[in-house]
C-alpha cells in the first residue's frame, strides 16, 4: 500500500536500512534523509508492506512550480518485479498532476539497464546525457542519463 510517508525518526532509520540494502555506499545518509523531509519541496511516498508494517519501497520527488524532480527511488530486493517501483512512479505522476507539474525529470546512472528499462516503461524519455554527474558509483561510468516524462500541457 502507498502512503505519503511522515517524518518521523522511525521512517527515517526505515528508509536508510533500505537505501544501505539498495544502494551500499551510494546510500543517503540519515541526515540527508533529514533533510528531504525538512525541505518544503519535497514529498516522500512508500510502500508499506501490510504484513510487517515495514517500508519496502520509496520514491522523493521535489515539486518547484511547474517542474518535479525525482530525486531517489528504491526498494527492497526481495520485493522486486512485484510492481512496486512502477506504482511508486504512477502515485508520483498523480500527485505531480494535481500540483500542476508540467513535467518530471531524473537522472539514472547509464550503466543502471534495469531502472532505465523501468522508466522507459513508465513514459520517460532520455533527453540528454550528463558526464560524470555522480561523484561516486556502483556502476562503471559516473555518466547519468536526464529523462523527462510530460504530465501538464504549458499554459498559453
């Protein structure tokens, strides 16, 4: 189940367990966590696992005006191919749409096949490449693909 997740110490060491388990040492730290939430910019969504009660998933997203930016997106791997990552992303086009976004771009590591593959998948497009954007990386390149997705037609 999705839910706007809240900033609350809990959530926080949740969310860092799950970006040490995704992304090692690529991971947010807990205070960059902190941040995120205390950024009025920024929206937080989860999927939280009905059983446990445990968040399985996340995506971050920052709303400024017309465009949202998509800051991380994990989940956890023994919840992958379930379609979690691909309903995060819908949540996150709704709520993009009902702030009047027009559209919603990321970056994704060149290397990373599978989340290019799901984004791909979920409507976005590459639009450009960044050489080395990342300062560190689990992958061989520091490159990172920019993708758009549409949402709002520009107001005339």
């Amino acid at each position: 189940m999705i839910q706007k997740l809240s900033y609350t110490m809990p959530t926080i060491f949740q969310l860092a367990d799950l970006e040490k388990a995704c992304f090692g040492r690529d991971a947010w730290s807990i205070a960059a966590l902190r941040g995120e939430f205390e950024n009025s910019f920024s929206h937080m969504f989860g999927w939280v696992d009905e059983p446990s009660g445990k968040i399985v998933g996340y995506v971050c997203v920052r709303v400024m005006y017309e465009e949202a930016q998509v800051c991380n997106i994990a989940v956890n791997q023994a919840f992958r191919r379930q379609g979690i990552a691909t309903a995060l992303l819908a949540r996150l086009y709704e709520f993009c749409a009902e702030q009047k976004c027009e559209y919603i771009e990321l970056e994704v590591n060149t290397a990373n096949t599978p989340a290019v593959e799901l984004y791909k998948k979920a409507g976005y497009e590459v639009a450009g490449i960044r050489k080395n954007f990342y300062r560190k990386s689990r992958f061989s390149t520091n490159d990172a693909y920019t993708m758009t997705k549409a949402i709002c037609p520009k107001s005339e």
